[in-house]
C-alpha cells in the first residue's frame, strides 16, 4: 500500500477504491468490486475473498530483450491490485537488452510452473530462443495454467513456435508479420488483437495499450481507465510515422534497402 502521508483514500459506491496522494497525484488501486471482477476470471482462481484479486504474471525475461516491451506493459498491471509479477528467465541473473540495459530475473524457470497471465516480450534475441527447447516447452507448459496468454511485438514468434497462434487471429511488428503468418496465423493490421485467451500486439509501443485492454478485461473499464490516467497515457508523438503506410516514400526506399 502507498506509505505516502499525503494519501487520501476514496471509495465510489464500493466499485473501486484507490488512493491519490495530494502532492504528486499519483493513483494506487486498492480494491474493486468482486462481482466485476469475478465475472472476468475462472471461478477457480476465486480461492477466497480475502484474496480474490490475488493474481500470479509470469514475464519472460531473455538476452537481447526490447525494454519496452517489458517495462510498459509491466507499469500497466503492476497498478492491479494484488498483483505478483514474476520475471522469469532460463536461470536466475541478470539479462541485457540489445543496448545494454539490465534487467533481473528473480525466477528460473524451473522455479514457476503455472500463472494466470503469461507475458511473452519480443527483441532481436527472439531469434535465438526459436530454436531453444527449454524456452519453448517452459511457455507451453505455463500456457496451460494461464487465463491470459499475451505477446508483444515479435514475442508472438515464440508463442506461434510453441504452436499456440495456428489459425488464430493475431498481430506482431510490422518486421515481422510474414514470418509469423508462415506459423499459420492470421494476421491483423491492429495494435492489438484478441482471440480465444491469447492476446498479441504489435511493435513495442503497442505492448501498452495491450496492457490497458487487459487490465479493462480483469479488472473493468473504470480501474484501467484510472490506470492510463495514473500513467498520464495520452500519446501526441511529434510526426505521424508510427506504421508503415504513415511512412515517407524516401524513408521507405532506404528500409527496403537494407
């Protein structure tokens, strides 16, 4: 729970509850209301009502892992109540990104056998990890505890070789949408895309909005509403260049080159 002195607790009708501290405005959720949420999840992750919102993320933690991929959706659900979020890689260390961020993972695999969303990132070390055995039976064996299976960006490459996207609607980078459709998926123009309990997204930015959509799902529009505002999510990027047909034909020319 915030610590912070400057908290004041506010509570509409029992729906939600949530903490707003009077000097940085910043939003903790504390509570919402079991009806809601209980009708979003499987009764059996209802153990009790003292700990109905207890939920376990797992999050696949790679080297050459694209940060955002992780951090943004990351900053999402760690603002649901009662949330544990495990990073987990292949063994407990530390894993860099392509440019030399480091990120721990706290859990091996060996370690975490099942969770109720399954988070899956992308980056250039996805390569690597499609020829992995260990990787690929680790995601299918989580898959088959999860409510939610989610990707982002190329991430969606691993789900695919664990044969979890056959036929099934989904999206990835713009990079890598024709290497993904060779997995028999269907893919989609759209930031994010929904079917069955898999959830993908496209490139990196995208893992965000994946993320709020998800929240809305557990937890109701209200909480994920309140959610993007905590994380004052209102994008107005400087150029409108964000997909490929937004591109310049110049910029176009040179991707095409390389």
């Amino acid at each position: 729970m915030n610590s912070c002195q400057n908290a004041r607790l506010s509570n509409q009708r029992g729906k939600l509850a949530y903490q707003v501290c009077n000097l940085c405005q910043s939003y903790l959720i504390l509570d919402v209301n079991l009806e809601s949420f209980s009708n979003r999840l499987r009764p059996d992750f209802l153990k009790s009502k003292k700990n109905y919102l207890s939920m376990k993320i797992a999050i696949l933690l790679f080297d050459n892992y694209t940060a955002l991929d992780i951090v943004g959706p990351y900053e999402v659900l760690s603002k649901l109540p009662n949330v544990e979020i495990c990073i987990v890689g292949s063994e407990k260390r530390e894993y860099k990104d392509s440019h030399g961020l480091r990120i721990s993972a706290d859990y091996s695999f060996n370690e975490i056998s099942a969770a109720d969303i399954l988070l899956v990132p992308g980056g250039f070390g996805i390569d690597d990890l499609l020829k992995d055995n260990e990787t690929i039976a680790w995601i299918q064996k989580i898959d088959l505890t999860t409510h939610w299976t989610v990707s982002v960006c190329s991430g969606s490459l691993l789900l695919a070789q664990a044969g979890l996207l056959n036929g099934k609607n989904c999206t990835t980078h713009w990079r890598r949408k024709e290497q993904l459709q060779q997995y028999g998926a269907v893919i989609k123009d759209e930031r994010y895309i929904h079917d069955g309990k898999i959830i993908t997204s496209a490139g990196v930015s995208a893992g965000i909005d994946m993320a709020l959509y998800l929240a809305g799902k557990i937890a109701g529009e209200q909480t994920a509403k309140l959610i993007q505002l905590a994380i004052e999510y209102d994008p107005k990027p400087p150029f409108d260049c964000g997909s490929p047909d937004k591109l310049p034909k110049e910029i176009a020319e040179k991707l095409k080159n390389r």
